[in-house]
C-alpha cells in the first residue's frame, strides 16, 4: 500500500560513521514512441534534478534490494529490470554530499513501463535529451553542436602544440565533426570529453578560475553532483545492449505496432531509421510474432498488432537488433 505521506525530495545524506560509504542510484528508463524519459527528483533546495537514491543501509540484504527500496520509497515505482551500471568514487565529482569518509555511489540502469505518477511523490519523467541534446540525430543535426564544435576548437588551441593535436583528434574520434561518424554509443565519452574541457557546468564546480571567463557552455541543464555522468552512463550501455540482447521489450507494451517498435528504437538511439530495412531487420531475427489483432490508432488503415516472440531467448544467445553503422546524415522521411 502506498504511504499516506508525501515522500521528500532528495537531499544529502550524512553518514554516521567515518567507514566508506556507499550510495545507490537509479537511472530509470522508460520510452514513449517518440521520446525516452528518466525519472527524475528534486535535489533538496537546489534547483537540480537528481536520479533516485540513498545509502546503504544495514536492513539492505543486497545493494539491488537497497536501491529497490529506496526507489520506490522516493519516488512509488515499483522496478523490474534492472543492472548494475557502474561504480563511481572520484571524491571531487561528488561535492554536495556531507561525508565524514570516503564513498563509492554505484549506479543501476532500471528498465520500466512508465506508469503515471502519484501527487504524494515529488518525482517527474524528463525526456533525456533535455540534459543531452547534442544526443539526438532524429531530426539532423542537433543546434547543440554548434557552440559544441566551437567551443571545443578552441580548446583545442589553447593546449598549445603540444596537447592540440591530440585534442583534436580526440574531438574527432568522439563527435567527428570533419568525418561524419557517428558512434551512438559514444555517450559517455563525449560528456566526459565536455566535462575535461570545462564546457558543462558541473565542471565548473570545482574550477572556480572558469567561472568568470566568456567560454560558452554547452546547451543542457546540469544535475545533482555526478547524476549527469550516471545519465549518459546509462544511455550508452542501453544504446548498445539493444543491438545484442532483446531488452527493447522491456520498454514495449504486450502488444505493439512494428512503426512503435521503430520509433521506440530511434528515441533511444538518435538517429532515424530506414522503414523498410528496419522492418526487414525484425523479421529475419525472428523477434515478434502477430497477435492477429489491428489497430486503427495509426490515423490510416489499421495496422496489425505484434507481441515479442520468447522463444527466441533459447534459439541463439544474441537476440538483438543489430542496426547498421551509424552515419550522420539528415533525418529519413520514409
């Protein structure tokens, strides 16, 4: 039964002794066909958004049932998939926090339905791109890049001939601004690529002397402490895992129309899909099966209902979408 009580927005949590400390957090995924979302929190006072979390704690059997407590505690969802993502323990990277020792927070990647929220939780769904918007290919080119690209060639020139080739190689390799390339899985690297470069504003944080110079920053609000780097984490780790294992279903309804499974793909990778090839894709990995059951919910002729093939889990030990090379081109319209 749901409390009675509204839950409290997250805030820091101070451990009582000067052992290591560990903090569980969530990264909590659901997609809609046109938008993947993260379950956010308030940060206290601070206007910042944070991932799920809490300490664990010695009533906790295991660190996924902490994480499960806590989640549902904060915010009433209720978790089915999920996964251990990564264990984060840079000390700088964490301020904010009242600690009396050191601590390690280690993130999960949680996979749900999005269900509706409840006036007792102070809990939202945010689409992720608001936080990452030079994530998202789907309609060109995202306007992100713009100062992103600027910014960073600057940055490059200002390591001097020593370090400038290597920066602008490594901005190539991540964002490949002269090639076209794009690795959707890359998420990580570029926001990490970002934060090194003092271009996002938890960066500056702990770089007092950035504060006051005319660099401009790249577009996206910051989240609580390291909850951004835990975000892109995440994406990244899902991006790829759809391509080997069939946990796109985790997202999907019981039953659904091949264009939603696309678009449910494209909102989580960034990038548009041939129709055709896409389609082609599902059916030779054998992935779905028909309900015998249509929708006229398509806005034209009724489309047929499918439902994910189980099976396919015993008949060969990859069953993903294997999607092809990403380039960045502009946005398909089939």
């Amino acid at each position: 039964m749901p409390s009675d009580k509204p839950s409290r927005p997250l805030r820091s949590h101070k451990p009582t002794e000067t052992s290591l400390s560990i903090d569980l957090s969530a990264v909590i995924v659901a997609a809609t066909a046109e938008e993947p979302r993260v379950l956010t929190l308030p940060f206290g006072s601070e206007p910042l958004d944070s991932l799920p979390s809490g300490p664990l704690q010695s009533e906790h059997r295991t660190l996924e049932a902490g994480l499960r407590a806590w989640v549902e505690q904060q915010t009433e969802q209720k978790l089915g998939y999920v996964e251990q993502l990564y264990t984060f323990g840079d000390r700088d990277r964490a301020e904010g926090i009242d600690r009396t020792g050191p601590a390690l927070s280690i993130a999960y990647l949680a996979l749900v339905r999005e269900a509706r929220l409840t006036r007792l939780t102070h809990a939202a769904w945010r689409n992720w791109y608001g936080y990452l918007p030079w994530e998202d290919w789907r309609q060109g080119r995202p306007k992100a890049l713009d100062v992103i690209e600027s910014e960073l060639a600057a940055w490059a020139r200002a390591g001097g001939k020593q370090s400038k080739q290597f920066r602008e190689e490594r901005i190539e390799l991540t964002f490949g601004f002269r090639s076209g390339a794009w690795s959707d899985e890359r998420v990580l690297e570029r926001y990490e690529l970002l934060f090194e470069a003092g271009l996002v504003p938890e960066a500056l944080r702990e770089r007092e002397e950035e504060t006051g110079s005319r660099r401009r920053l790249a577009p996206g609000p910051p989240m609580a402490l390291d909850h951004r780097r835990m975000l892109a984490t995440a994406i990244g780790r899902l991006r790829g895992k759809i391509k080997y294992r069939p946990i796109i279903f985790e997202l999907m309804p019981a039953a659904f129309t091949l264009l939603e499974l696309q678009r449910t793909v494209e909102a989580l990778s960034g990038v548009r899909l041939h129709k055709q090839n896409f389609r082609r894709l599902v059916e030779s990995q054998g992935l779905v099966e028909e309900t015998g059951d249509v929708t006229a919910e398509t806005g034209g002729r009724p489309a047929r209902l499918v439902q994910f093939r189980r099976e396919v889990l015993v008949e060969r030990p990859a069953p993903g979408l294997r999607l092809p090379g990403l380039r960045r081109t502009a946005p398909s319209t089939e």
